[in-house]
C-alpha cells in the first residue's frame, strides 16, 4: 500500500531531577554535598532512509514517545540519558508543523535528519549550588520538559522523468516498457491508482528514475478523479513527459488541458523543460498518422510518436528524456 502522508504526535522524554545528598564518610567529619545531575531526556528524531517508500507505518502507530532521564544520585553520580528514538521515513519526505503548516524540514539525502523534539535537561544536584557562602546547600533543580508537537509528514517522490496523462493515455504500459517496473496495466480508466517508480538504463553506467502518476482529468486541482492527491509528486521531478493519445479528438487541446491543471495546482511546474509523446501509434491508420504529423506546439516542445506495444519510437522517447535530463543538471 502507497501511503503518501501521515500526522504524527511526538514527545521528548523529560529531564531527570537534580539529587539532595551529602557525603556521610568514615573519617570525614563535615562531609559536604555531593547530589548528582539529573539524566537528560531522550529526543524525537527523523531520519531520511532510502530503503523505505511509504509512511505506512505512521498510519497505524501515530504516537511516539522518547523516555525520561533518570534522576540524579548521591556521590555526583550523574543519571543516565533517557534513549533517542529514532523514526525513518522515506527520502523525499517533507516535515511540517501541523497548525501552521510551516515546513520545518525536508529530508531529501539518504542519512538526512531532523530532531522534532528536544529532550528535556536534566536538573543540577545540589552539589553544583555549593559557594564559598553557602556550603551546605539544601536544594537541586526539577528537570525540563521534553518537547511535545504535532507534525505532518508529507511525501514527495524522487523521480528525474514525471509522466503526466489522462487515465489510459498509456503511461503504465511504457514505464513496463522502458524499466523493470510492473505496474497495473488494463484498459479501464484510472488503472494507477498510485505512483509508480521504474529505473531506465540509457546506456553504461547512464541511468534516470521515471515515475508513473494517477490518470489526471480536467478538474482534478479541484478534487475531480483522483483530484490532485498525487501532484504533489510531479514537483520534485526535473522533466516532466505528457502521454497523449494518439485517438485524442484534439491532441492540443489535450496537451492545454493537462497545463492548465499543473499550473493551477503549481505555476512553477510550467518552468520544468517539457516532452509530449503521442501514444498507441501502432493502432493508428494513415490518415491518423497524417493528422498527427503535422502537430506543432509553443516554444519547441518535442512531440514524438511511440508505441509500447510495439516498441516503435521507444528508444528516440528514452535518448530525449536523457537529453533534457542532461542538459538541465549535472548529469554527464
């Protein structure tokens, strides 16, 4: 199961109390104080994990709590640290406060991490209030609060290639294709009902991820199909290919459509480089064929015909989806 955001309640484990002790030794006649420390409290820690692809685990358990640190002891014994827990969350993973819905971290490396709440400190004994003056003292601190919030856990998929559609415009069928990825391929709309990842090897040691999003339909930005649950995905790619079918009344009004949602969900995504490829092309007949040779669009755009059934334009559809890769990172 695909599980793309999850809110959590974490609390850090409270300091430990500062110790009340004097020494009491044979052949010390006036002894003095010798409290301990209180233990410090064991924090809430995110850590990005590259091995993981989902928050499913943050849909069952929603609560996580560090443990205390131990009061402090007589003869300066210090008490122990109360144990940081650690959560993993996959990379890509956005943390947000979750009243405000202030980002307070995005774990986008493997190793990545974040404390989200703060152990408490532990209280001083009573021998760290010892003086000149007072050299008896009678008192010790109470150890802090750990920190205690709600958070939001929003996951955003890392993919260089993000292939956008309408529901069976052919984008399952191509990433089988073109990866080792298996998605779910049938002639019904809406068939993906969450992204899926493929790894394309160009050539040796020349590789990029693509990632397979649900079907959009006009209106998804206002909750339309499955509305724009799975957008949020597109954002992190660096290429984005829109699949059309090559049966499409209006390829280009097609193509304007899918825009259109992209920019009212996120104007920035129109600045990502672009690829159209005109899918199914082993069904079209020639007048098909003809009416879609001749489609041109804005600025450039490449516009390629392709077929995952029967192979043809699959390889020109890889070298250009490398090729812009290429020329908008670092890629060599």
């Amino acid at each position: 199961m695909f599980i793309d955001e999850a809110t959590i309640v974490v609390k850090a484990g409270n300091g430990g109390n500062g110790c009340i002790s004097f020494r009491r030794e044979k052949f010390v006649p006036k002894g003095g104080p010798d409290g301990g420390t209180g233990g410090r409290g064991g924090s809430v820690i995110i850590r990005a994990d590259r091995q993981l692809t989902t928050l499913m685990d943050y849909r069952y358990q929603r609560h996580y709590s560090a443990k205390s640190g131990d009061n402090g002891q007589g003869a300066n014994k210090t008490g122990r640290n109360g144990e940081d827990i650690i959560l993993r969350v996959p990379c890509g993973t956005i943390i947000k406060e979750e009243e405000s819905e202030k980002v307070l971290f995005d774990l986008v490396e493997d190793k990545d991490e974040f404390t989200v709440a703060k152990g408490g400190k532990g209280g001083r004994g009573n021998a760290e209030f010892a003086t000149s003056t007072d050299q008896a003292p009678r008192k010790a601190e109470q150890g802090t609060k750990g920190g205690e919030r709600t958070i939001h856990l929003e996951l955003k998929l890392l993919a260089d290639i993000g292939l956008v559609g309408f529901p069976n415009a052919g984008k399952s069928t191509l990433i089988s294709r073109i990866s080792a990825a298996k998605p779910k391929i049938a002639d019904y709309p809406f068939t993906t009902l969450a992204p899926n990842l493929g790894i394309v090897r160009f050539s040796e040691y020349k590789s990029f991820v693509v990632a397979d999003l649900p079907g959009l339909i006009e209106g998804a930005h206002d909750g339309r199909g499955l509305g724009i649950q799975f957008l949020r995905h597109i954002e992190r790619t660096k290429v984005l290919v829109f699949l059309i079918d090559c049966f499409a009344e209006d390829v280009k009004e097609q193509y304007n459509i899918l825009l259109n949602e992209l920019e009212l969900f996120n104007k920035e995504l129109l600045k990502k480089p672009q690829i159209v490829l005109i899918t199914k092309i082993d069904s079209a007949d020639d007048e098909t064929r003809e009416r879609i040779q001749k489609i041109k669009l804005k600025r450039g755009i490449p516009v390629l015909k392709i077929s995952s059934v029967s192979g043809e334009g699959l390889e020109d559809a890889v070298k250009f989806m490398w090729e812009k890769l290429r020329k908008n990172t670092k890629l060599k």
